[in-house]
C-alpha cells in the first residue's frame, strides 16, 4: 500500500497525490454495466476483520478472475462500525445524522406514507445492515463470479451474513445519441459537480460559475472528508482522527422503484390540462418541463419549446447553462426536477449557497425497460439504484431532499409544489407551469416510490487497513 500525503491543511494538490487510496466510484464512475449491492451483518466482530482483510485485496482491484473483470467496494453502516470494534471515541466523533441512520432520519427527507422505513425491503436502514458491498463487472457472470468468491471468503472466515441483496444493469438510451438512460426514458446521467484536483474532464456548467463567467471545480472537501471545502482550509473535522476520515466520504443508497406506465399515462392527462391535446409533440413537452430536460439530455433553458439533440450529444453545451434571465420559469418552471437538485443561478426565497449543496450521484437502473407504449404496468419491479456522494449528509443530501425536493417555499412557490418526478403526490400536490394555456398541475401521482435507504461511511484504503487492524 502506498504512503499517503498528509500535510496540515489538504487541498487540490493534495488529492492528486492521494487518488489511489480513494475507494473506486468516488472520484469518477466506475463504467461497467453490470451491478450487485450487498448488504451484510456482522455476527462476530473479530472474524468479520478476518474476512475484511482477504476482502481488501479486491477492493479497488480491477481483478481478472478466468478472464473477467470486477471491481468489489465497501462501506459501513454506524453500527458495523461499532460492531467491527473501532473506539467509542471514534464512535462518538461522527456526525449526528450518520450516527442515528435513516430510519431515524426519515421524516427529515420526506420518507413518509408508503415511502417510509416500515415499507423497505430487506431490513434496509436497520440495526441488522453494518456493510454494503458493492459490485462492478461488465457481464452477468461476472457479478456470479465476484459475488461467489465474495461467499466462498466469508464461509471460511464465519462472522459475516448477507441481509440483502440488489442488482443493477446500466441500460442502453433507446434514442440513439450513445449515452446511457434509465426506465422514464430520459438520458442519464449528463453532468456531476466536478472535483478540484481529479483526474476527470470538466466542461461548462459542472462546477461553480466565476464572476467572468468561466466554470471552476468544487473543492475536494466538498465529497471527501480531510480536505479544503467551499467554506474554506479547516475542512469537515469528523469523524476523528485524520487517519480515519482522510480520502472517505459518507454515501447515501437509495432504491427508487418507478412505476413507469403511471409516468406514461399521466404525460397524456397532463398535456391535456396544460395545453389543451394530448397530441404526442405536447406529451414530449410536459416530460421535459417535469424534468427540466428533454428526453435527449438537452436542457429546457437552453431550448425551452423543442428538443435539440445537437446541444445534447455536445459536452460544452449541455449543461452551459445558469437559469438567468429566467425568474419566472417561462423557459424552464423552477419546480422542475433539474432546477430544484442544482438551481445555479436561481434567486432563491430562501438564501444559501447552492455549492455547498452539490452531490455526487451514482444512478444505475435495475430490472427491464417496460415495453414501448405499455400504458399498464406488467408487475415487475423495476428503478434505480442512487449512491450519493458527500462530505456532510445533513447538508448535502438531506438538505436537498427536504428543502428543495419536497417544497416549493424556498423558491417563492406554493409550499404544495414539490419535484414532479420524485415528490410524494397525491391530493394538494401542484406544478406550475408558466406560458403553458392553464399553467397549473394538481393532484400529481406518485412516480417514484422509495423502497430502502442507507447511510455509509466509505473510507479510505488506508483507513480501512486501521479498522481492520483496530488502530481507531
């Protein structure tokens, strides 16, 4: 293993010297389609070491086994954490909303009604979750393969059970432009904040906007723990020591089951009371003012009336965009799903610094697409696998999820608006939709159900050597 640079105050620089002991799918994504998310208990704290020692040799690996390639990574739950030994010390230094898990925390991000925890699948968020694995290869043996020797290690150890398990298959956008998509129809992903010091391409629109108009990275300390934040030198100072924290980062799962044929039907209902037909160029309208983008990945800001695959297949374009001039929401409605996960240049009711909100998203689809034009759904379940990345859980992904996700107060709307595409619905739910002939949406149905959430601590390679060994 190598030797990690550990000055008084991290910064860019710093991070360039480190990347290799940053968990893979942090920095940068890991391109492989095929997926699996493990989720275990630990049953005996000193024999789950045992099997985190031989784990470690595939972590961040790339390994090839009989040809094919995988990558395995793992993050623990508070109580794994407690339950793997490290001191009640370190135990105590981490933040309150990691610590009580998001069970606790549900009703601060909008988990109620049938998307609360008494409805997740597989024990997800409980005292029985203490690590997720997860699994990165490009083929369905692959994940077979890494998921066996993953078995075969834990059986000769003992001390570690497997509680759940889900699966992932990035599926190809059925529109031709070469990206990825996911089961509503809309390419994805497009753009994510980029980080100062990465090894990563950053084009305009990803980051912060300079006073010239130019786009800068966001500081590391924005995702990985031990670095320069937005706020500035000191960085996030937990959990404690150094050691423990440097090159980590706190991740959020999430499972979102999409009920695609009630996506399907309602375009047509909606475009109806918007427009006046239902006519399918109207249907195509309505996604992209929920969306905020068309199907294609283009921005409504920038092409506020008809799609524009040319803007959307162009990386320096796609996401060159700020919302100004814009304060109504003529060309993109400030309720729509884009607008609320990153604002930009939006003047908010509710004063704060959108870069100090940012995350990473990892968003991976599972199960098939429903087929073409199916108005019904067929029984399957089918969604996505979110893995958001940051620094500080209650200000980066809660924060979102209850201030700008769940309500429209913060940008001077109906405190009834909430994200048409991830919102709750149902009675009292609206969406306004400036320009259109009846700008007003009511009564919206539920898209997007949450089945199981987690909180993770991800921690550095270095780090995870010290919990293994109990230096912490």
């Amino acid at each position: 293993m190598e030797t990690l640079t550990i000055p008084t105050s991290l910064t860019a620089a710093d991070l360039k010297d480190n990347l290799h002991d940053i968990q893979d799918n942090v920095v940068a994504p890991i391109l492989m389609r095929y997926g699996r998310h493990i989720f275990f208990k630990f049953t005996d704290g000193a024999s789950a070491r045992t099997w985190l020692h031989n784990m470690l040799q595939h972590v961040n690996a790339r390994r090839q086994e009989h040809g094919i390639g995988f990558s395995v990574n793992i993050g623990f739950t508070h109580g794994g954490l407690k339950a793997l030994g490290l001191s009640q010390r370190s135990l105590d230094s981490f933040p309150p909303a990691f610590q009580a898990g998001p069970r606790v925390r549900a009703e601060e991000v909008g988990d109620v009604g049938q998307h609360a925890p008494e409805h997740w699948e597989g024990g997800l968020g409980g005292p029985e979750i203490h690590a997720m694995g997860w699994i990165r290869t490009d083929s369905a043996e692959g994940r077979e393969l890494a998921t066996e020797i993953i078995r075969t290690e834990m059986e000769a150890t003992g001390g570690v059970e497997i509680r759940f398990m889900q699966d992932t298959k990035a599926l190809a956008h059925e529109n031709g432009i070469g990206s990825e998509g996911e089961h509503f129809g809309f390419a994805d992903p497009i753009s994510q904040p980029p980080i100062d010091g990465a090894e990563a391409p950053m084009y305009p629109g990803d980051g912060v906007q300079n006073p010239d108009g130019s786009w800068r990275a966001l500081k590391p300390g924005e995702f990985l723990l031990g670095y320069e934040d937005e706020a500035g030198p000191s960085g996030i100072q937990a959990p404690e020591p150094l050691e423990l924290r440097l090159n980590g980062t706190f991740m959020v799962f999430r499972k979102l089951h999409q009920d695609v044929a009630a996506f399907r039907r309602y375009l047509a209902t909606a475009a109806r009371a918007l427009y006046g037909s239902d006519d399918p160029q109207y249907q195509e309208l309505v996604a992209a003012k929920m969306m905020g983008r068309w199907r294609s990945g283009c921005p409504v800001d920038l092409s506020p009336e008809k799609d524009d695959p040319a803007i959307a297949v162009d990386p320096h374009r796609r996401n060159n965009f700020t919302y100004a001039g814009d304060e109504k929401g003529l060309r993109c409605p400030l309720g729509a799903h884009l607008r609320r996960s990153n604002p930009r240049a939006t003047t908010l009711k509710r004063a704060t610094a959108v870069r100090r909100h940012r995350l990473i998203r990892r968003g991976v689809e599972y199960g098939p697409h429903l087929a073409d034009g199916a108005l019904a759904d067929d029984g399957v379940d089918r969604g996505l696998v979110n893995l958001f990345i940051q620094a500080d859980i209650e200000r980066q992904f809660e924060f979102v999820q209850k201030e700008w996700m769940k309500g429209g107060e913060f940008m001077g709307l109906d405190p009834n608006e909430q994200d048409p595409i991830n919102g709750t619905g149902g009675d009292g739910s609206q969406l306004s939709v400036p320009g259109a002939k009846r700008p007003f949406l009511f009564d919206l149905p539920t898209f997007v159900l949450v089945k199981g959430g987690e909180y993770l601590f991800v921690p550095g390679l270095k780090a995870l050597e010290g919990l293994i060994e109990r230096k912490f």
